[in-house]
C-alpha cells in the first residue's frame, strides 16, 4: 500500500492515517507531495489530480485501488486488517467510537480554523487570546475536554477505549493542536495527551515534521518567520 500525504508539519488530515497504519504495524510506502499552495495549476494540486479526483490528502492506493477521506481509510484499512482491532471489540464502544470519529470529522470548525495544526510552533499566547474573545473555540475545546474524560473514565484508560483505536489516531492531530496553542486540560485530560505523544506512531511523525523546516506563510497565520 501508499500513503500519499502532504506537509506532516501542517497537514492534520494527512496525519490520522499515517500514524494508524504506522501505530498499528501495517507496512506501507509513503509519498509526500509538499504544500506549495493550493491553487488549481499549483505542484501540489497538479500531481495529486494524478491520483485523486478530490484534490485532497491523504490518499491510500492499495493495488488498483483508491481510496481518498481519512474515515473512508481507516475503515478500509480495519477491514484488510482485522487481527490489528483498529475499533473496538465490543459493539457499543465500537458504535461510540465511530460516533466520536464522525463527530470530529465533521465538525469542531472553530478549532480547525483557529488553532491550525503546526507541530513545530509554539504559541500558547495565541492560544490564551482566542480561548478568552471566541466563543466558538472555548466550545470546542470544552466539548473535545468532555468527550476524552468520559472516555478515559468510561473505559479505564490509558486510551479512549482502552487499547489503540481509530479514535486515537483521529485525535491525534487535536492533541497537537492543543500543545500547540498551550490549551489547559485537567489532569486525566493531561494525561492523555502526554501518553499519545509518546506512541511510537505519533512520537515518529512529531520528529519528522520537525525535521522537514518548510515555513509556508499561508499556513501561519501567527507568524512570519519560524
């Protein structure tokens, strides 16, 4: 299989699947088509309509297969693989943790545009700013802190639902957000995001989004220089 994906610095959409199938043990081939921007005769959007009629990342090509959208990835990827329980076994978490997936996927649009993913910043001031003037962020950020504290307490821990799911790997790129722009949590929130930080998964994506040094100003709407 290839993963094709963008900047690991910025692209969060990019970042679920990658450290599903790296968390997970499945081998893959990564294929990295760097932001230059996102107009239609840009590099980025003239390789990618190679194999992707949306135009978008991630993309996962399996054979003559193509199979673009990260829900529509993992849930492929669960179905190739079934000995690795990607969701949860029992048939209630599994409901809700698809329900908390989907919930992400559509939604949380205040955080998206307001606490854009950047592994490599660090902006806490940012952060404490729109927390305080924008309400849409506080809900956000309130509902994403109510939702890992009553996983985390319905299930025991360490993760959502125990083991590694699907809705770890989903989340992952909010955890980064949340470091990012310095979100306090309390501590079995806090907690959480220190243990998914430290999955190899994730930990190997954090370093190398550090090492790719790209600064992109259309992505950095904080900073104009790194």
């Amino acid at each position: 299989m290839q993963l094709v994906i963008g900047n690991k610095n910025y692209s969060s959409w990019s970042m679920r699947p990658w450290v599903l199938l790296k968390q997970a043990g499945i081998a893959f081939d990564e294929h990295k088509i760097r932001f230059d921007a996102f107009t239609p005769e840009s590099s980025f959007k003239t390789e990618l309509a190679r194999v992707t009629p949306t135009g978008r990342v991630p993309v996962l090509i399996d054979g003559d297969l193509t199979v673009w959208d990260t829900l529509a990835i993992a849930e492929y990827v669960a179905e190739k693989f079934p000995a690795k329980q990607l969701w949860p076994q029992e048939t209630k978490a599994r409901a809700r943790a698809r329900s908390v997936c989907a919930e992400m996927h559509a939604g949380f649009g205040a955080i998206r545009n307001q606490f854009p993913m950047n592994i490599e910043a660090s902006l806490p001031e940012v952060g404490q700013r729109l927390l305080a003037s924008d309400a849409g962020v506080r809900a956000d950020v309130d509902r994403i802190i109510e939702m890992w504290s009553g996983l985390l307490a319905a299930h025991g821990g360490p993760l959502l639902f125990g083991d590694f799911t699907i809705a770890d790997a989903y989340f992952a790129p909010v955890v980064m957000r949340f470091r990012t722009y310095g979100v306090p949590v309390p501590p079995a929130v806090a907690g959480y995001v220190a243990r998914v930080v430290e999955l190899p998964g994730v930990a190997a994506w954090i370093r190398e989004a550090l090492a790719e040094r790209d600064f992109l100003d259309f992505e950095e709407p904080y900073r104009s220089q790194a």
